[in-house]
C-alpha cells in the first residue's frame, strides 16, 4: 500500500519525466552542437554495437551459402562505394562524414541494417534472403546513410545524455522533497534506490524520447534516400515493387520499410500525376473526327 509520502515521490517522479522528455525533445538539436565531436562519435558507435549485440547471429553457413554470402558483400560494398559518390555530389557541406562512408554485412540472422556517426553502415545478413534488387538494397543503403548526413545520429546521442543528466540531477532532489525521518536512517537504501530510479528512468525516458523522433527521422531519411537514388538514376519504380515484403516477421525494421516503401509509392504516384497530358493535348479518336466534320 502507498503511503502519503510514496504517492508524493510518485508523482513528484511522473511530473519531472514529462517535463525532462519535453526539454529534451525540444533541445536536442540545439544542445546537439554543444556536444563534442568525439564524445558523439564513441556513444553512437557504443550504441550501435550494444544494439548489435542483441541481435542474433545467423548460422553458420555451408560451402554454397558462404560462396552466396561473399556475392552479396560485393553487391553491399559495390553499391556503397556508387551511393557515397552520389552523396559527394549532391551534400558537399558533409562531405567529412561522407567521405569517411564504409559499409559492411553483419552476421545477423534478421534483416535490418543500422549505423553510426562515423559513418559505418552495417548491413544485416538476413537481407540478402529478402532476394532485392539492385534498385532496392541500393535504396536501403541510401536511407541508412541518410540517417548520418541528417545528423540523426548526434540529435539522438545529444537526446540521450540531456536526459541521462537531468535524471541524475532530478532524482536525488525528488528523493530529498519525499524524505521522511524513517527514510533519512536508511540514506544507503535511499540511495540505492534513488540511483536504480534514475538509471531506469534515462533508459526509459530516453526510449520514449527517440520513439516520438523517430517518424520525422524516417520521413527525413527517406527524403535524403531518394534524392541520392535519383542523382545515380536508378529506377525507382523497380526499388518500390520489391521492397513489398509480406511474408517476413514484422520486425520494427520490417515496418519502416514498408513506411519507405509507402513514401516511394506515394512520390511516384505524384510524378505519374504531373505528367499526366492535358486532354486537349492528347488528340483521340473523337478529336480526330470532330475535325473532319
């Protein structure tokens, strides 16, 4: 049963989550060039690896998977090296981080692919059973790219740590307003608690925070994808009809992809219509008749 001074800790904790994830939303991309360089560097590349990691490995593979395995590293690294040129062209102001482009496969038995702001791109294993062509990895690749030249990568690390620091800031003093005299003779217990409450709630909070990002990311992404896919005149056409995967688990990943597959989908839809000929500029047969009369 809560007490008079646990329902007060409790809502003390809920008022100051909802104001910390406000301010770190709003901030992010402010606070994001206060961030050193390197520290952003390491904690994205920490990140990704850690999220890696919990990822499971795929198979090993038998003599033909793994002649199938160097064939699609060679497609991976192929296209990559065509995209960063691309990229070169189009957003010279990055060109630091685009130069610095490497792409790798991961020996992950899931498909999916993730990146960091060193400008690694990691290719999942379980794409290459997606069968996609040319078109389509080439766009997946562009889009993860394209989370690195939109900054993502800072914007989120720079997220991360604002909420980390306002968690460990806040909850000692939430800790301090719902003290009672009982509490104070436990102050190692207290602290203890205190501690585990703001780790979990920077892990949480900071879940909640990437996850509300996360639509404008993608949309943004995307964006960059396409626009790099058009530099190398690729068809896109053939990229969206591929992309239309419904026989795979719908992982997080798997969902995102078909967000950028409903994007291609709807951009091509626009262009059709543009193009569209006025009807007085599409002589018919009717047309033709009318003249003759």
């Amino acid at each position: 049963m809560l007490t008079k001074t646990s329902k007060k800790q409790a809502g003390c904790i809920s008022l100051l989550l909802f104001a910390m994830l406000q301010f770190a939303t709003e901030h992010a991309v402010a606070g994001a060039a206060d961030i050193p360089s390197g520290i952003s560097d390491v904690y994205s590349d920490i990140d990704m690896r850690v999220r890696l990691s919990a990822k499971s490995s795929a198979p090993a593979c038998t003599a033909e998977r793994c002649a199938e395995n160097l064939t699609f590293d060679a497609r991976v690294q192929s296209l990559g090296r065509y995209l960063r040129k691309a990229a070169a062209v189009l957003y010279p102001q990055h060109e630091k981080v685009i130069t610095s482009f490497n792409f790798e496969v991961a020996e992950k038995r899931e498909a999916g692919t993730a990146s960091n702001n060193r400008g690694l791109v990691v290719v999942f294993r379980g794409i290459q059973d997606l069968q996609l062509s040319d078109d389509a990895l080439g766009f997946v690749i562009a889009r993860e790219m394209a989370h690195v030249i939109a900054g993502h990568h800072v914007t989120n690390t720079s997220t991360k740590l604002v909420i980390s620091a306002l968690a460990s800031v806040l909850f000692p003093a939430v800790a301090i307003i719902g003290a009672s005299s009982a509490a104070a003779q436990a102050s190692t217990a207290t602290s203890l608690i205190t501690s585990a409450a703001s780790t979990a709630t920077s892990m949480v909070g900071s879940e909640v925070a990437m996850a509300k990002m996360k639509p404008t990311q993608l949309s943004q992404a995307d964006e960059i994808a396409y626009t790099i896919m058009e530099k190398c005149e690729w068809d896109m056409r053939s990229a969206e009809s591929v992309l239309t995967q419904g026989d795979v688990p719908q992982t997080p990943w798997m969902l995102d992809l078909q967000a950028s597959q409903n994007y291609l989908l709807g951009v091509i839809e626009k262009e059709d219509a543009a193009n569209l000929p006025l009807v007085e500029d599409a002589p018919t047969e009717l047309a033709e008749i009318s003249k003759t009369m």
